[in-house]
C-alpha cells in the first residue's frame, strides 16, 4: 500500500498492511536531525530529504501566504493579518506582540485576500511531488485562535461574558475567510482539511463546555460541514484536554482529532471509548518520554500506541506535537526502529 492508501483505509477503519504514522518537527529540531543523520535537501522543496528519512504519512500544504509573513524588527514578525509575534525565544510561532481590536473597533480590521493567486501557487508542485502521500490542506488560527490574536486573549475571554454580539461579529468575519479558503481549493487534487484551534489546556478547556458550544461550535460546524462537501476528510488539530466536547466534535463532522496529548488525556481510554467513531493522530508524548525517557522506554510507548492502533483503528500514530529540539536523536531513531519494523 501506499502511504496515501494507508491513512485513507486507516482513518475509514479499513485495513491496512502496516499502521501509518506522521512525524512533524519544529524547524530546529529539523535542523539537528539533517545535520546528526546526513540529510541534505537537493530540491526546491524543504526538508523533503527528512520527510523521506521519517517515513512520513502525510504532506501539508500550507494556506497562507508564502511571504505574509515578514520579519519587521529582529524577532518580530508580522502575518498577514496585521498581528506581530515576538519569535525570540519560539521561533515558529512566537508570542503575540500587538492588540489590533484592542477597542473592538471592527473597521481597524485589515482582512486578507483568501482567494490570491499567490497563496495557491506552490500547491501543485508539492501535490505532484508527494502524490504518494495524503495530502492535507492547513488552515491555521481558524477560528478562536485568529480572534484571540486580534482581540488578545485576556480580552476575549471577557467578551465571552460582556460582549456576545461583538465575539459573533468576529467569528463571522474569520469564517468568511476560512469557508473563501476552503473554496478555492476546489481544483486542487487534496485529501482533507485540517482546521487548528487550541480550546484546551493542561487541565481542561479554556472555556466553559457551554460556552464553547455556543460561541464556537457553530461556526467550526459551518466549515466542516464546506470541507466534507468539497470531499475533503476533516482533521483538527487542538492542544489540551477537550474530551468533554469529543462527542460535540464527532457531531459536526470531525474525522481525525490531532494531537492525543498523553499528559492531558488517558490515550487508552479515549481511543477505545470513541474507536470506530473518531480517528486519532498523536499520542506520543513530546512533554515525558520522547525528551527524557530511554530509548526502550520510547519503544514501550510506541508498542503501546500501536497495540491501540491495531486493536480499534483509525490511528496515525505520532508526536503529540511537532518535535521540539530537546528530544534525543537516538529517542527518534528508536521511534522509527519500531514504526519501520511493526
């Protein structure tokens, strides 16, 4: 089979000859691992040398704007929305640095243009180039993330309480450009859409379960819903512990959760109780036993998540995040040793 083969059957609970996994790294843990194993990029397409010594399952593609974002004072970043992000200490994301709604002053809002041409045009040359891969559109900050970074979290969380009509006039503006992305990837040969947008924390939500389900959730449910009628799988990606809104999720069309973070969700008792109904990605811990753990404990855990994997289906297994530079390259290589020989 296929890699692409692989996650289609897997995500459906079909079989497949082996369980698929991905492998997603920060870029400075990609930096150590092409300079430790040899890895040299030869092409136009980054890190694709690693991709193929990872065994990963899938490709992305990316949906902003290839220069969007641009390096305005070191370490300062400016995206396409107008946000800055302080990348001195992160340097893939960063801190939010500036409050554009700070006075929810709407007409302040510069909205991108979804529908470039220039967002688009690397699409079918990394399509092409990975056509043996399942192919996944991103769609980053879709929804409470892109309103907290306007509005600034601290700010939102108030509005929640203070402001419903302003919160659901930001939601309307942010999935108008989500849905315009969405449809413009009609001529594009992809699998699924993968919506990020962190609702949890270590604990739990960082909202009330109902006010998720009245602020949130009806907007998320209006993209997946454009996603499934394209044809498109719908993957989410969400840190923390959400497990009291799985069901809400499954409800609106969520196919494949990411990422099963071991250290905010029993990874056991959670595949099993929603296997068959709900596919997983993750579950391989980046807070204990990547970075700290001995190279049999990283195989124990990967036996583990494997055993699940066969028993319940609809599990990718991988990082519960992308793999940040204090993980042992030798934790990595007793990774792969069990992924390549299941």
């Amino acid at each position: 089979m296929t890699e692409k083969e692989r996650v289609r059957n897997c995500i459906h609970f079909k079989g497949t000859d082996i369980v698929p996994w991905q492998i997603d790294c920060t870029s400075e843990m990609a930096g150590i691992i092409m300079k430790k194993r040899g890895l040299h990029d030869d092409g136009p397409f980054t890190h694709r040398r690693l991709f193929d010594f990872l065994g990963n399952h899938l490709s992305y593609l990316r949906t902003d704007s290839p220069h969007s974002t641009v390096e305005i004072a070191p370490g300062i970043w400016r995206d396409e929305w107008g946000v800055l992000w302080d990348r001195s200490i992160d340097k893939d994301i960063g801190a939010q640095a500036n409050c554009i709604l700070e006075h929810m002053d709407m007409g302040s809002l510069n909205i991108p243009n979804p529908r470039s041409e220039e967002r688009y045009a690397h699409f079918n040359s990394l399509i092409d180039a990975y056509s043996h891969r399942y192919t996944v559109a991103k769609i980053s900050r879709c929804l409470f993330e892109r309103a907290w970074s306007l509005r600034g979290m601290e700010n939102l969380l108030i509005d929640f309480v203070q402001n419903h009509s302003f919160v659901h006039e930001l939601f309307e503006v942010i999935t108008d450009f989500a849905l315009q992305i969405i449809a413009a990837l009609k001529p594009f040969t992809i699998d699924a859409v993968r919506f990020s947008d962190d609702w949890g924390g270590q604990l739990g939500m960082l909202m009330s379960p109902d006010a998720w389900r009245h602020f949130i959730k009806p907007y998320l449910a209006k993209l997946y819903a454009k996603a499934h009628e394209q044809g498109y799988a719908v993957f989410i990606h969400c840190c923390g512990n959400i497990v009291d809104v799985l069901d809400d999720l499954i409800e609106i069309g969520v196919d494949v959760f990411n990422p099963l973070q071991p250290e905010t969700m029993d990874v056991s008792r959670v595949v099993g109780r929603y296997g068959g109904r709900l596919g997983f990605n993750g579950g391989l811990s980046i807070q204990h036993t990547l970075p700290f753990g001995t190279p049999s404990m990283v195989r124990e855990e990967v036996r583990n998540r494997l055993r699940l994997a066969r028993e319940y289906g609809g599990y990718i297994i991988a990082p519960s995040h992308d793999m940040p530079p204090d993980i042992p390259v030798e934790n990595i290589d007793a990774m792969l040793d069990v992924l390549y020989n299941q």
